[in-house]
C-alpha cells in the first residue's frame, strides 16, 4: 500500500504544471496573433534579413495547437524572432487518434535601428519594463 501514498501531491504538481504551461501558451499564442513572430513555410521572411540561424525547434503533441505553439515557445526561449522552414506531420493511429509533430528552423535577424520591433521579443520585454521603471523613477 506504499506505492499509494503521495498521490494527491503528484496530483497537485500536475496540475500546477499544467496551468504554468496554459499561461506560457497563451502569451505565445498572443505574440503570434499579433504579427511579432512570423512562422513561415520558405526559407526567408520577406524583407527581413537573417543574421543568426539558432537551429532546429519542434514539439509534438495530440493537439495541433499544443504542438504549434510549443514549438513556438521553444523558438522564443530561445531568442528566435521568426520560425522558417516550418513543417508539421500528423500521424494516425488504428484507434482514431492524432499525433501531431511540428518544426522548423528558428532564426535572428539583422537589427534595424528604425524599427523598435526588431528586437527579440524577451529583449523588448526587458526594455520596455526599464522604461517604465525610469518613467516611475522621474515622477517620484
């Protein structure tokens, strides 16, 4: 009956992965809608330049977008500003279910001083939040 105790505290970790990992999506999921992180099938965004190729992301999955997204994720943390050559698979199973596989090659690109967007995201996050905290600091 050992093996039985404990249960609910892996119940409780699960969970609380499982609700870190639907936040993380969810920014991700927003950062995509919004146009800031290109996700593209050729092997260029057009008129962007590719400094740094970061190397290959996927994810898997049996939801389409848990396997997207994540993969997305994956290119984030990374520091990539866009996915190219992105590619995706579906394999069916004999009892009806997906499984869903999902890559691509996460990439930098030149910076351009004109456009505040061509910043990775995490950096533009990080200056964004001293900005405000040096906008904070002027009116104390």
């Amino acid at each position: 009956m050992f093996f039985l105790l404990g249960g609910q505290e892996k119940k409780a970790r699960k969970a609380e992965r499982q609700a870190r990992t639907s936040d993380a999506t969810a920014r991700i999921r927003e950062v995509f809608l919004a146009g800031r992180f290109p996700v593209v099938t050729t092997h260029q965004v057009e008129g962007r330049r590719i400094a740094k190729v970061l190397g290959l992301v996927c994810c898997r999955g049996f939801d389409s977008e848990e396997a997207f997204f994540g993969m997305a994720g994956r290119a984030m943390n990374k520091g990539a500003q866009a996915i190219v050559g992105y590619n995706e698979n579906v394999a069916f199973h004999p009892d009806g279910s997906k499984y869903f596989s999902c890559f691509g090659t996460a990439v930098m690109f030149e910076y351009d001083p004109a456009d505040p967007e061509a910043l990775p995201i995490m950096l533009q996050q990080k200056f964004r939040a001293q900005e405000q905290l040096s906008a904070l600091n002027e009116v104390i």
